[in-house]
C-alpha cells in the first residue's frame, strides 16, 4: 500500500519537474483568484475599437480607453497588479494621522526587513524624520526630487570641470556624449554649466527625461553582450565594465553617481549579474563615485541572479536581495512593480553610504523638497493606509513560488511567441516580452514610418493593447529630422501585469500578434499629426494611418526571421 502511495508521489513529482524550462512547466498557480472583474465589452466590437482609436485616441495607445480592451491591457506592468487579499486586508489597519502614523512605523520594518540591515535606519540629526526613507506617490516624483536637490548641490558646489569631453574617451563614446549635449543645449537654449554626466546600463524614460530636465546627461552603456543580441547569455541587463572604467578615469569630476537599472526595462527587461553588480562596486569604489540602483523589478533580477549564476543557485531570493543592496549607496524605487501595489515610490539613502559623505546635507533638503510637494515625509504622497498595504506587498514579493510562477509566465509567453515565429529579445525578461519590430518588418518598410505605433494600433483593434518602446518613444525630432535612440532601440513591449492574466489570457494576445505578422505587408506606416518636437512625445502625440504603398498585398508570411 505504502510502495503504491510512494510510486504516484515519485510520478507526480516527476511529472511537474519533467521540463527543464521554467516557461514549458505546467504547474498550478501558487495563488487563486478572490475576486474577478467582468468586462465591459466583447473582443467581437472590432469596429467600435477602430473607432475610438481613430476618432479618440489618435493612434495613441495611451488614449485608449482601457474599458473598452477586451482582451490583455499589457500596456505597462507598472501599477496594475492585483493586490493580494493580505494587503486588501491591511488597507482597514492604516490610521490616517497627519503625522508619524503607523504605517511609515511598519514600513520602515518592512524596506529593512526586505532590502536588508540599515536600510530603514534613522539619523536623529536630520529633521527627526527617516535618513533614509522618502517616500513619493510614484517612482518618477521620487527621481524628480533626487534630481531637483542634486543638480542643485552640484551647482552650489560650482566645481570647474574642464569646458571639453576628454579625448580619451575615445570617438564613439566621445561623439555619443558631444551629440547628446547638442541635442539638450537645442532643447534648452543652453546648457548650464558644469555639465555632469550620470551612466547607467540604461535608463528608463521618465529618469532619462528627470536627468535631461536638470540639463545633466544621462549615458547608457548596455553591455556588449546586448548590443551583439546575444541570445544565450543571461545577463544582458548588464552595464559595459569596460566602457564605464573609461569614462570614470577620464570624466570622474563630471560624475556625480553611477546608476543600474535593475532589471534593464529600457534594454528589454533583462536582469543584471551579481559579478556584474560587484564589479560596479569595486570601480566606483576605486573612483569615489557613489553608486545607485533604480530598483523597480529588485525581485524579478534576484530570481534571475538565482537562476543564473550558479554560486548563488542554492540561496533565496530574500539572501539575495540583502546581497544585492549591500553595494549600493541607495536607490529609488516605483512600488508599482515589485512593491506589488498601484500607487507609490521612494528613495532610500543609505545613513553610511559614500552618497551620503559626498552631499552631508542632501537629506535636509530632500526633506524640503518633499514637504513642498508631496507631504509630510512620514507620508509623502500616500495615505496612511497605502503604506500598509505597500508593507505586505514587499513582504510577499520576494516569495519563491510567486516569482518562479510570474517569471515562469512571462516566459511561456515569450516561448509561444518564438514558436509563432516572432522576433523577440531572448531571453525573455522578467516583466515583459519585447518584439523587435526591425526584425519584424525585416528590413521591408521605411524606418520612418514608426511601424511600432502602427502595430500597436491595429493590435489594439484585435483586442489587446501593448506599447511602443522603440524609435517613436526613445527617438526625438529637431525641427528637421529624426535623431534615433542611441544606441538604437526599436521594440514594442507586452509587459505583463502582476497576478492578473492567465497564461490563456496571453496565449490570445499571441494569436492576435500572429495575425499581424502573417500579413505584415498590409501594415501602414503612420503620420505624426501632433507632437513630434515634444519631448516625452509618445504620451501626447496623435498620428493617422498612411496610405498603403501602391501594390501593397498580404503573402501570409507564416516565419520571420
Ligand atoms: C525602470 C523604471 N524606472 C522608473 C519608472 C518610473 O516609475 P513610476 O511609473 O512609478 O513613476 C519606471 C516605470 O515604469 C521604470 O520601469
């Protein structure tokens, strides 16, 4: 009796363990849905979508009423999780005091607890409040404080670097930040002076748009790895070593901090290594540079870290993630990601931390700062209640059967995507699947036609919605022509909200892609009607179908390359 038991746990197990790719294990959720919302239209009301994106929306995805997609919104991953019952729960424990309410109490435990020891430390010498912890209503208002006190204490400092970028950086890199300085001094009028340079692996849109609004220039430098497409290495999030020694020994005045975005989501949501974050540390060490992460998906990257680099393949994610935050100097966060709720931010600073050595009283006036914007900074920008629910997110967050089945998700759906014969960054990141629409269009249309926001387009009158990451959103306009992202990015991305799809859900969005690819010669470029020149433009902008060329037909092209 006992043998039989004994042989089906053995087949059952097997069974579950018989893929070696996360993405093809076919496991239950670790979690069941509590509550379910009904939608409010039908993927059958193709017309009525075409209509609104037109008449509405102006082609914009980020018009689009999000009532009337019936199918996957996949437009961001940012803020749009479903809450667990444990923080619906926790909502009813937050107390509303105007000051020093409970919540900041349990978050502070909290961010200690999950980033690892000191980090919800306080430093009685500053305003009585948290040294370390500043909270926002969202990551862009917590890197828009940074930035706002830091371009002001580097002025204040009035350092004199030389006027010229070293010629020992070398032309590419040289003629990268020299064509950066063009396009910023246009924009500007001028640029003030000094001029400080912040690299990162790559940075997000709105950090990139919070640098360049403090007239500072933001680098990337991707890895090698990255830029070659190297489908095998699992790391391409990672920042070129090299690449930064350079710049460090030729500019270090200019450098005010180095920062990784972690995972890359601007490189296609692909992690960082832990030798690669180490070897961060060591060169900026070397250089007296303070060190920052941009930690949005800090989770997803320790998964990948556990996955991916076998010293660490025996240690938890909640090890990991402490490991991870040991060599940075503070980061800032959205909470919408892997803080796992729909609204917040902060910025955490480390008491101890060269940052904090270099700029003594940069906590004072972030405080102000705070103040003046958001609130009270045992608050900042969200209610009492937030906070608690922000607490259990980041609790729950670094479980291992949440990210093994999140991440497992994404990858599935990447993987059907590949089999569908569509192009797609591998592999897979941790929170999005990113379609190479240069790949997809294989060279067959006029670059400048923006395919990525038609695509997302006529995907949204299939019934889904993703967004355009590529040209249009990276790229910008100077009156006369085009200047393309550097280095060149051309994807649309299909992030995947947290806990709220099934992986049918997703299979559907698959289905609709392969639609488009099989006839993508009957895919419009498109005109910008509105709001080329603008910076952040493709949140604002309005475009209208081109026609097709003359002789335009579908040849059902089932394979791309
Ligand atoms: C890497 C990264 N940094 C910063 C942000 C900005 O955060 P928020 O949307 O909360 O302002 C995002 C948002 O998507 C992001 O992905």
């Amino acid at each position: 009796m006992s043998d039989a038991v004994d042989f089906f746990i053995s087949k059952f197990r097997k069974n579950i363990q018989k893929q070696e790719k996360w993405g093809r294990c076919y496991r239950p959720r670790p979690y069941r849905n509590a509550v379910v919302r009904f939608r409010n239209c039908s993927i059958d009301d193709f017309e009525e979508r075409r209509d609104i994106l037109i008449n509405e929306a102006g082609l914009n995805a980020f018009l689009f009423r999000a009532d009337k997609i019936p199918g996957c919104d996949l437009l961001s991953d940012s803020g749009t999780t479903t809450m667990t019952m444990e923080q619906w729960a926790s909502l009813f424990m937050g107390d509303e005091a105007y000051g020093s309410n409970e919540g900041y109490f349990e978050l502070k435990r909290q961010v200690e607890e999950t980033f690892g020891p000191g980090w919800g430390d306080v430093d009685t010498s500053v305003g009585g409040a948290s040294d370390s912890l500043f909270i926002f209503h969202q990551g862009r208002a917590a890197e828009n404080a940074f930035f706002s006190v830091l371009s002001r204490k580097l002025r204040e400092e009035g350092s004199s670097y030389p006027p010229e970028i070293s010629n020992k950086l070398g032309p590419e890199l040289k003629n990268r930040i020299k064509s950066k300085i063009t396009t910023l001094s246009e924009r500007f009028g001028s640029l003030r002076e000094p001029i400080c340079i912040i690299p990162s692996n790559s940075f997000f849109d709105t950090t990139q748009g919070n640098i360049e609004d403090k007239r500072m220039i933001p680098v990337n430098l991707p890895c090698r790895e990255h830029l070659d497409n190297r489908e095998d290495f699992p790391f391409r999030g990672n920042m070129d070593i090299e690449e930064l020694e350079k710049l460090l020994s030729c500019e270090r005045e200019r450098i005010p901090l180095v920062y990784l975005t972690i995972t890359n989501n601007t490189g296609g949501g692909q992690p960082v290594s832990l030798e690669n974050i180490k070897k961060i540390r060591e060169l900026t060490r070397k250089f007296a540079v303070p060190f920052f992460f941009d930690a949005c998906r800090f989770a997803e990257n320790a998964w990948f870290i556990q996955r991916g680099e076998k010293e660490y393949s025996g240690k938890s994610i909640k090890w990991i993630v402490h490991e991870m935050f040991r060599y940075v100097d503070g980061f800032h966060i959205s909470l919408k990601k892997d803080g796992l709720v729909n609204m917040g931010g902060a910025l955490v600073i480390r008491k101890e931390g060269d940052f904090k050595r270099r700029f003594p009283d940069f906590s004072c006036d972030l405080i102000d700062h705070q103040i003046m914007t958001e609130g009270h900074p045992t608050y900042g920008g969200l209610s009492g209640r937030d906070l608690m629910a922000v607490s259990r997110g980041l609790e729950t967050i670094t479980r291992q059967d949440y990210l093994d089945a999140r991440i497992g998700q994404v990858e599935k759906f990447g993987e059907k995507l590949v089999e569908g014969g569509i192009p797609i960054i591998r592999p897979t990141g941790g929170h999005a699947v990113y379609i190479d629409m240069d790949r997809f269009f294989d060279g067959e249309k006029n670059k400048a036609d923006f395919m990525g926001i038609s695509f997302t387009a006529l995907l949204l009158i299939g019934g889904h919605r993703v967004c355009e990451l590529g040209t249009y959103a990276f790229g910008s306009y100077n009156g006369k022509r085009e200047i393309p992202p550097d280095p060149r990015i051309n994807y649309v991305r299909a992030a995947v909200p947290r806990l709220a799809y099934e992986d049918q859900d997703l299979f559907s969005v698959v289905e609709a892609i392969k639609v488009l690819a099989d006839h993508r010669e009957m895919i419009p470029g498109v005109n910008v009607e509105y709001g080329r020149e603008m910076s952040l433009r493709h949140f604002k902008s309005r475009f209208s179908f081109l026609p097709l060329a003359k002789g335009a037909k579908s040849r059902k092209n089932k394979v791309l390359r």
